[in-house]
C-alpha cells in the first residue's frame, strides 16, 4: 500500500501541497483530477519519491520510502511521465527492455528476455518490435511505452496525463488497457488525468484536489457530483448517467430545450 501523511511541498515560497494525506487503494485505478496548478503532477511525483516532500512521509509498503534504495523503489513502481524524451533511436524491443534495469542493471538474463516478450505480446507490439519509436502513431508509441512499464513487473503503475496527444480512439485505449492492468495482472494504477469524463467512465476511485490540498477522495460514483466538481474546478456542470456511470455534460441545459432520454441515459 502506498500512504502520504501530511505531505507538504513548495517551489521557492509558494505551496504546492499543503498537508496532504491519502491511502492509495491497491488492485485499483485511482485518478488524481482538478485544475491547473491543483498539485496533481507534484503529489504524484512526491508519492513515487522522484522529489522529496518538504514535510510530512510516504510509506511504501509501510516502509518511509525516503529510506528506501532507489533501484529498491523502482521495483515497486514504474512511472510514466507526461513527457517522454528519448536522445536515441531506439526500436520498440529495445524500449521495452529498460523496463528491465532495476531487475537487469543492464545485463539481461533468461528471465528478463522473457518478461520482455510477455510485454510485448500483451501489448500486441509483436508485429512492430523492430520499428523505431520515432516511426510510430502516438497510440502505437504510448502502448510501447505501457509495454515498458510491464516489463518493469512492479505492483504499482504511475502516469502522468498519459492522454495528452492522444485522439479519442487510443485515448479509449489507453484507459481500456490499464483497467485489464487493473483487473487481470492485479496492478494499481494511479494517474493523472485532464478530462473529467474519462475519470468519471474509467476510474474506480478519484481523488479531487485544488490548490494543493485534496478538496475529496473516494469512489468515482460519489466524486461524480455537481457541488462537489463545482467547487474543484469552479465551473458549472450538469451530471447524466449513462449505464452504470455518471458522466459530465459541459454545458447548463436551457429550461425550454428538450434532452433526449433512453433506457440507458437519464437526468
């Protein structure tokens, strides 16, 4: 289990996360959303030790993960950042297998060539192993990039607004992939996320937060409120069900136009 206790942060004299405490529900997808400057990306940094808190503690598997090994970390948890930048040209096989490093330190045995394979072929990157990253669509590379991360083998995956770039075809699929993380290699997927609707739709948990502090935290059912997305993102939205989920309509429905209703979508 991933915990932060009152975890504080700043940039010179400005506070980016104030007091902070949360439990990260594991075999979960949990979605840090709220806007710009909300502290999303810096919680999520602090969480996997690549910036220290200024105050306050994050355990790791209920050890202070400040006192932990780096190379120990990284076989706890693999992150992906918004921003991917690669000074070489680089195949998709060879990616994946820097997934390997902190098992590997650079000398790839038997068992690492076949957690490579494993990620490959369950990324279904078999075809294009050869190609290089710089030759392929941004969905192609991002699932390149998820293949890394399995062959990481770590319990807990990280990701910063995998999303962006992405058109709404591999957007989809991106997020369908890490729930079959979630559901069938028993992952625990913590990610930052720009567009409320795709933590409304796919998120199991959501953690709201605004000006540095986590204004709620819980199932993506009870975070999916308009009161509650009023006060993160202090704008006005209006919640339908499709389903089983809720989902955010970006504009007030006037009194005099008529919205369409189904079986499967109502008010």
């Amino acid at each position: 289990m991933i915990e932060l206790k009152q975890v504080s942060q700043a940039y010179g004299t400005q506070d980016i996360l104030k007091n902070v405490s949360l439990k990260i529900k594991e075999k979960r997808i949990t979605a840090l959303v709220g806007a710009n400057g909300a502290g999303k990306t810096t919680l999520l940094n602090v969480a996997a030790n690549l910036i220290p808190a200024k105050s306050g503690q994050v355990l790791l598997d209920g050890r202070d993960i400040c006192q932990m090994e780096t190379i120990e970390i990284a076989r706890k948890i693999a992150i992906l950042k918004q921003t991917q930048h690669l000074s070489m040209r680089i195949t998709v096989q060879e990616l994946v297998a820097f997934g390997r490093y902190p098992h590997s330190k650079g000398r790839l045995k038997s068992a690492d060539e076949t957690k490579i394979r494993e990620a490959i072929a369950y990324m279904d990157l078999e075809n294009i192993k050869e190609k290089f990253i710089d030759e392929l669509s941004g969905g192609q590379r991002q699932r390149a990039y998820i293949a890394m991360i399995l062959a990481q083998d770590t319990r807990y995956v990280f990701l910063d607004e995998p999303l962006n770039n992405l058109d709404i075809k591999y957007s989809v699929e991106m997020m369908t992939i890490l729930q079959k993380l979630v559901q069938e290699l028993d992952k625990t997927v913590i990610i930052v996320l720009h567009d409320i609707n795709f933590a409304a739709a796919f998120a199991d948990e959501i953690v709201a937060m605004k000006g540095g502090e986590i204004i709620r935290e819980g199932p993506a059912e009870s975070i999916i409120d308009g009161e509650t997305l009023k006060d993160v993102f202090d704008h006005e939205f209006h919640i339908i069900r499709v389903g089983e989920r809720k989902v955010c309509v970006y504009f007030q429905p006037q009194p005099d136009r008529e919205i369409k209703r189904s079986k499967d979508c109502f008010i």
